[in-house]
C-alpha cells in the first residue's frame, strides 16, 4: 500500500462534496480526460493545505493547465475555485495529517487508517 491511496481517499472525498460531473462536463471544452478535473481536485486541496490563497492557487492550476496543453480561462478557474476551502475543509485538514504523518511514520497503511477515521 502506497501513500497514492492516502491522496486518492482524500481527493475522492472532495469530489463527492461537489457536482464532480457537472465540473467535468465544464471542462469538456478544454479537455475529454477526466483525469485533468481529478488533478484540479487534487491540487486544489494540496495548495490550500499549503497555505496559499485562492488568487494564488488560481495561478497555480491555470498554469498548470496551460502547461498540459489545454485551454481553460483564467475566469474558470476562478469561478472553479469559489467556496472550495470550505467546501474542502475538512479534505484539507486531512491532507495536513497525512503530511504531518508521514513524516512522523512513514507508514502509509497507518496514515490511510487516520485519513479514513476523519473522512
């Protein structure tokens, strides 16, 4: 068990607090993989677990996307990211033990069990 299962759980908690679908579907215009909606989820909560700023974490992604060779605007982004630190409070606050964690125990297995309490 590797520490990918930790951010999967944490991340696929995110998506089920939103319309995921919805999301992906707003994305079909810059890219069909959906794999790139997962990766904003992701990232999302593992810059605001970072302590950047939303405008920060909007640069951040739309560079990204930009990067990976997709169109999305910068507007989108930002829209994308309203109420999603609350939203993703408790995602976050997980992302943070994980981190703190494995540092600590460098044992997944025993991050994921803790990650899986609080979710």
């Amino acid at each position: 068990m590797g520490e990918d299962l930790i951010w999967d759980r944490i991340t696929q908690s995110a998506m089920s607090k939103f319309d995921f679908a919805a999301f992906v579907e707003r994305l079909k215009s810059a890219t069909e993989d959906e794999t790139v909606a997962e990766n904003i989820v992701f990232l999302s909560i593992i810059e605001f677990a970072s302590g950047k700023t939303e405008e920060e974490i909007a640069e951040i992604l739309y560079n990204q996307i930009v990067l990976s060779g997709f169109v999305w605007e910068f507007e989108e982004v930002q829209k994308y990211l309203e109420n999603k630190k609350e939203l993703f409070a408790i995602e976050i606050y997980a992302a943070n033990l994980a981190y703190t964690l494995l540092e600590e125990t460098k044992d997944p297995a025993v991050v994921l069990t803790a990650v899986n309490q609080l979710l």
